[in-house]
C-alpha cells in the first residue's frame, strides 16, 4: 500500500509540476521545500488529495517518499525534502475559534488569522543523542515541541542512567511559536480566539509573520498537555500572507457597475440631497442616522469618518522622504452623541482594522512590547498592539482619554513615522503601523461646560492633538427640533427592524427607514477601489488654492497671541496646537481622500474645498479661528460653536 501511495505521488509530480521539481533540485539542499497546490492535486487525484486532509500525519510520509522517487534531470536525491501544502478547500479553511477542536483532531487544516503573539526563532532539538555516561552507548530519541523525554534505560548496558545530551551527535532545528488570533473578532473590540502554532525548520521567521500581520497557517491539528482538557494546537506546514493588497484586489461585474453607478450616476442612489456626489452616497450610506436632515457639525463628523477610511496615498519619495496618506481623526465628545457608535461602524465596515478600548490597553497594548512570559517559555515574545495590528487600515481606539500617561506618550512617534521601533533581547527591529488612528474620547468630568478650551476640556497634551488631522468635536444636540427629528429616525429604525425580525409586514416608511443603501460587503468593495487611486492635481491653481489657504491659516492668528508669540522670554504662549505645516499635509491628504472618495484620479478644486472645509473645522473646535471659509460661515475669524441647551428637556 505505502509503495503504491508514493507511486501516485511520483506519477503526480512528474507529469503534473515537473518544472517545480527540477527548480527544487538545482536549489537543494539549500532550500528543501515543495509546495504544491492541493485543489490542483484533487483534481489528479481525488482520493489522494483527501487522504491528506484527513490523515496528514501518516500520509506526508508518503508524498516525502514519492518525491524521493522521482526522476530528476540532476544527479541528486530529495530524500530530505519537505512538502508543503496551500490552497485547501473551504471546508478545510478556518479561523480560530470557529471549528470544533474534537471533530479536526489530526486534520490538515488551513487557519486563516493574525499573528497576536511570536517568539524570537530559536534553535530547538528535534532529536537528542544521550550519551549513557557508564559505557557511552548512544540513545536517540525524537522529540516535540515543548517535550523532553530520557531514556528509560542505556540500550547498551541496560542500566538507567546517567545519561547526557551528545550535542554534535543531537540534531537541532530552527523554531518558532505564535498565537494566531480571529481577525474579525479583533478588529470590533470582542473575546478572540485564538490557537497556538508551531513553525519549525525553514518556516521558522518566516517573513509573512515577522510583522504580526494576516497570515494563512496550513497544519496538522493536534492535542497537546495531559488532564482531561488538551490544548488544541496546530503544527505548521505552509505560511502564506493572508489575502491580497488593495492594489491587487480585483473585482466583480457587479462591483464594477456598482463603481460606475457611484461615479457616473450618484444622484441614482436615493440619499435625500439634491445632486449628490459619490462622497455624499457614501456619506448616507455611512450613518443615515447621523447624516438625513442633521445638523451640519454632525454631517461633517460622517465626512471626515469617509475620508479617513478612503485615506490619501502612502510611498516614499525619491530622496527619502516618507509621505504619510493615513489621516488620524479625533472624536471628543459629550456622552451620547453618537462617537463610539460611529467608530465601531469605521471599524466594522473598513477591510481592515483593530479595535481597542483606552481604559483597557496599556502603552504596549497600543504600540507594541517584547515580554518575557510563559507562552515563550521563558524567553521573550512580541506582542503587537493596536497600531501594529491595524497595519494598512484603521486603528480604533475607544476612551483614548482613559489609557494613561504613558499610553499617549509611546504613540507620538507611531502616528508620525508609521514604525514602531522595539528592542528584544539587545536586538533592535522596527514594526511597520501604517494605519490611520480613530481615536474617540470624553472631556474631563464626562462634559463639556460652559465656553472652556478644548484643549482644557480634554486634558490631552498638544503634541499628540498635533498629531491628529482632523479634530471634530461632538455635543449634545443643541435645538428642540433636532432632538425631535433624531430621536423619531433612532425609533422608527429599531420599529421597522422589529417587525422585520419578527416577519411583520412592512410599509414603505419602515421598508426605507432599514434598507441600507450600500450593503457592507459593497461598502467595503467601494473602499477597496478608492483606495487603488492615486489622483495628482488636476492643475496648478489646485497646488495654489492649498498653498494660500495654508499662508492665510498661518499668519492671520488672533490678536491676542500676537504679543505672545514675540515673547521676550523665547518661550512659545500661542495657540495650545500651532498652525505648523503638519495642517498642510492634513489638507493634503484630506484634499486627495476627497478625489479618492469620488472615484476620481485628479484633485479638483472641490476637493480643495473640502480640504479647507475640515481642516478648518478642526482648527476652529481647537479655538483656532477659520479664516475665509464659506463652508463654515465665513468671515476672517469664527469663534468655535458653544453648546446652547434651549428648549432641550
């Protein structure tokens, strides 16, 4: 039987994927991995293909000893080659967590995840040489992950010992273990799951995982630990990184006629204003709650939630130079406006993101942190945080103001380099944390009161708020009317969706009030294509237009900072968050967000608007004044709104 197994997987090789043996053969031994697509194999083979999902532990023996049996083209034997597996069936391809451990015991399974934890790679011995210390006999014994085991007795002398480890005879290899995390569950804040992986010999820092991304695992299930209750864990067969990057993601028919109706024919989608923008579909489509007839501060708050998950373009520049695209937002405000409510859906709807709440997360828990802990037995293990996780999409931080001090005081540099430099062990390395931050917090004392500074509201320090692109400041509803229009929506939404729960009948209003305008995979579809743009100035009065709105928000400060900025002293008394050219680049990549999230490859000057719009929105909540913008009233400089609680019970 064994003799007829490795014959199919000879006869495989050699008339399937022979060029991939040959490749093998010039690069072995230096590299002693053949991986093989297994739907490509099911389709030779059928019953082969299945035997090796369901009983990986035997049968690799055999594809091991087909592939030592093939003819090769090089006088060579790949009697030490490994194969590898990827491209399993979907009823092999999992997350942690979202399988029953007892059914795929001893499966090949395809766990797709995120790297939550690994240890540095480390030399492990797979099988040790005792010496019997009375005659010198030589005793081997293979070993697991985590396991020792002696010799019982000298198979020499027959005596018990003592023995010791023959090092030069013993055979060690490169190893590794990680906790691969539910990205989904992380992503909303919820319990994860999780399951601990072991990698060994060349998938041992392996690239995919080095920065604690999305990663597909392919191994063997197995139970592990004595008592009643093992601890399911996988042994690793295939690394692969998990699915493509928004340049390469592609579409379908549908989704692109959806981008052509998005772009073409906005007004089609029925979002309640008189000739839409794509942006402004995107918007209702965002939170009808908060956008349908609200008040303008709330509609600007949905705006810059879009922008930041469309984002500007990140690259670097021929001299070095590191252009960030990802916008930060900040979101203070009174309880019940609706600002964790909105985070949570950035979170949900972007392609990827990492969800975190400020009162539980500590500095590490929001960038990174090399700890030394059980899990890596003894030695140190990298713990990604918030930051990390959200790499290429949006971290969100719920309660910012509750995580401390310290917290606050590591992301500095984060948000403003994008790496988060760490040192393990005497070795330094540095974790990429492209993303953009939502940060989303409450004044001191739960609200805001009275005609106080922001800044003083907050109690966060300017450098970090100097960080953030855009700060939008959220309070209670300010007018009889609009308590009324919002609370009638917020009922009629949870009436209709009652009754469709519950099978009722529903009208047209309810029908209206649930049905989304954009479902979520399509929302997501559409920001995976924005993202894919990179427009460029339509021309040069767009670079002017941002050029002099920057020179008029940078020398038109109010009267009473001009004293204190020429200070004797030398000591800065201005604004709590200077107007620095970091403002520019907010307005940059607000600018290009807003071509981004119209589905256009130029930036025009209504994305210019937009820019000024925003940005000055922020400035003027940071009681910096809004010169010459009529989006927001106008005139050379607004006083931030104060809340005014009139006629509100």
């Amino acid at each position: 039987m064994s003799d007829e197994l490795s014959d199919r997987v000879s006869r495989y090789l050699r008339w399937q994927v022979p060029d991939k043996v040959a490749l093998l053969a010039q690069r072995y031994p230096d590299d002693a991995s053949l991986t093989l697509d297994w739907t490509a194999l099911a389709r030779w083979d059928p019953t082969l293909a299945e035997d090796i999902l369901d009983a990986p532990d035997s049968m690799l023996d055999y594809v091991e000893a087909g592939i030592a049996d093939t003819p090769l083209p090089v006088d060579t034997s790949l009697g030490q080659a490994t194969p590898r597996f990827e491209n399993l069936p979907e009823s092999h391809t999992t997350a942690p967590g979202e399988f029953s451990p007892s059914e795929r015991r001893g499966q090949l399974l395809a766990l797709e995840g995120q790297v939550a934890k690994r240890t540095q790679v480390q030399p492990r011995l797979v099988e040790a040489a005792f010496e019997c210390q009375r005659c010198g006999t030589l005793t081997r014994i293979p070993l697991e992950a985590g396991q020792y085991i002696e010799p019982f007795e000298c198979v020499g002398c027959e005596m018990k010992g003592p023995f010791r480890i023959n090092s030069d005879q013993s055979r060690y290899e490169d190893y590794q273990k990680l906790l691969l995390e539910n990205p989904s569950s992380a992503a909303l804040g919820g319990d994860t799951s999780d399951v601990i992986a072991h990698l060994q010999g060349d998938l041992a820092g392996h690239g995919a995982i080095a920065n604690c991304q999305d990663v597909v695992l392919v191994g063997e299930l197995q139970f592990r630990g004595g008592g009643p209750i093992p601890e399911p864990q996988v042994v690793v067969n295939s690394v692969q990184a998990a699915g493509q990057t928004y340049q390469d993601t592609e579409f379908t028919a549908d989704q692109r006629d959806l981008f052509e109706r998005l772009r073409e024919r906005p007004a089609s989608f029925d979002v309640g204003i008189e000739d839409p923008s794509t942006a402004d579909v995107l918007m209702a489509a965002a939170a009808p709650k908060f956008v349908a007839g609200s008040h303008p501060r709330d509609r600007q708050v949905v705006r810059g939630l879009v922008l930041q998950l469309v984002s500007a373009s990140t690259f670097d520049g021929p001299d070095g130079s590191h252009y960030r695209g990802d916008i930060h937002v900040l979101l203070p405000g009174d309880p019940g406006t609706g600002k964790s409510v909105l985070a949570k859906w950035a979170a949900a709807v972007a392609p990827r993101s990492a969800f975190a709440s400020g009162e539980r997360v500590s500095g590490p828990g929001l960038t990174a942190a090399a700890v030394k802990d059980d899990f890596s037995d003894g030695g140190f293990s990298i713990e990604p945080g918030v930051l990390v996780r959200a790499h290429e999409g949006i971290a969100v931080v719920d309660e910012l103001d509750k995580a401390g001090d310290d917290a606050i005081e590591k992301m500095h540099s984060a948000l403003a380099d994008q790496i988060l430099p760490l040192s393990l062990a005497g070795q330094s390395m540095t974790l990429p944390a492209e993303c953009g931050l939502l940060g989303v917090c409450n004044p001191l004392g739960g609200h805001f009161a009275g005609d106080e500074s922001l800044v003083d509201a907050l109690g966060i320090d300017s450098p970090l708020l100097s960080r953030f692109d855009l700060i939008m400041q959220m309070r209670s509803k300010q007018d009889r009317d609009h308590v009324r229009e919002l609370a009638e929506s917020m009922i009629r939404t949870w009436s209709a969706s009652l009754k469709d729960a519950t099978g009722q009948a529903l009208d047209e209003d309810d029908a209206e009030a649930i049905d989304p305008i954009l479902s979520m995979d399509e929302y997501r579809a559409v920001l995976l294509r924005a993202r894919q743009l990179h427009p460029t100035p339509a021309n040069d009065a767009v670079i002017e237009a941002l050029a002099g709105w920057f020179e008029e928000q940078k020398m038109a400060l109010p009267e009473r900072y001009r004293d204190a900025l020429a200070n004797a002293d030398g000591q800065y008394h201005g604004p709590p968050v200077p107007v620095t050219a970091r403002k520019l680049g907010a307005a940059r990549r607000v600018a290009q967000a807003s071509a981004r999230a119209n589905l256009r490859t130029e930036i025009t000057m209504a994305d210019v608007e937009v820019a000024k719009e925003m940005v000055s929105r922020s400035l003027a909540d940071l009681d910096i004044p809004i010169v010459h913008n009529a989006g927001l009233g106008g005139g050379d400089v607004q006083r931030r709104e104060t809340t005014d609680l009139t006629g509100v019970s």
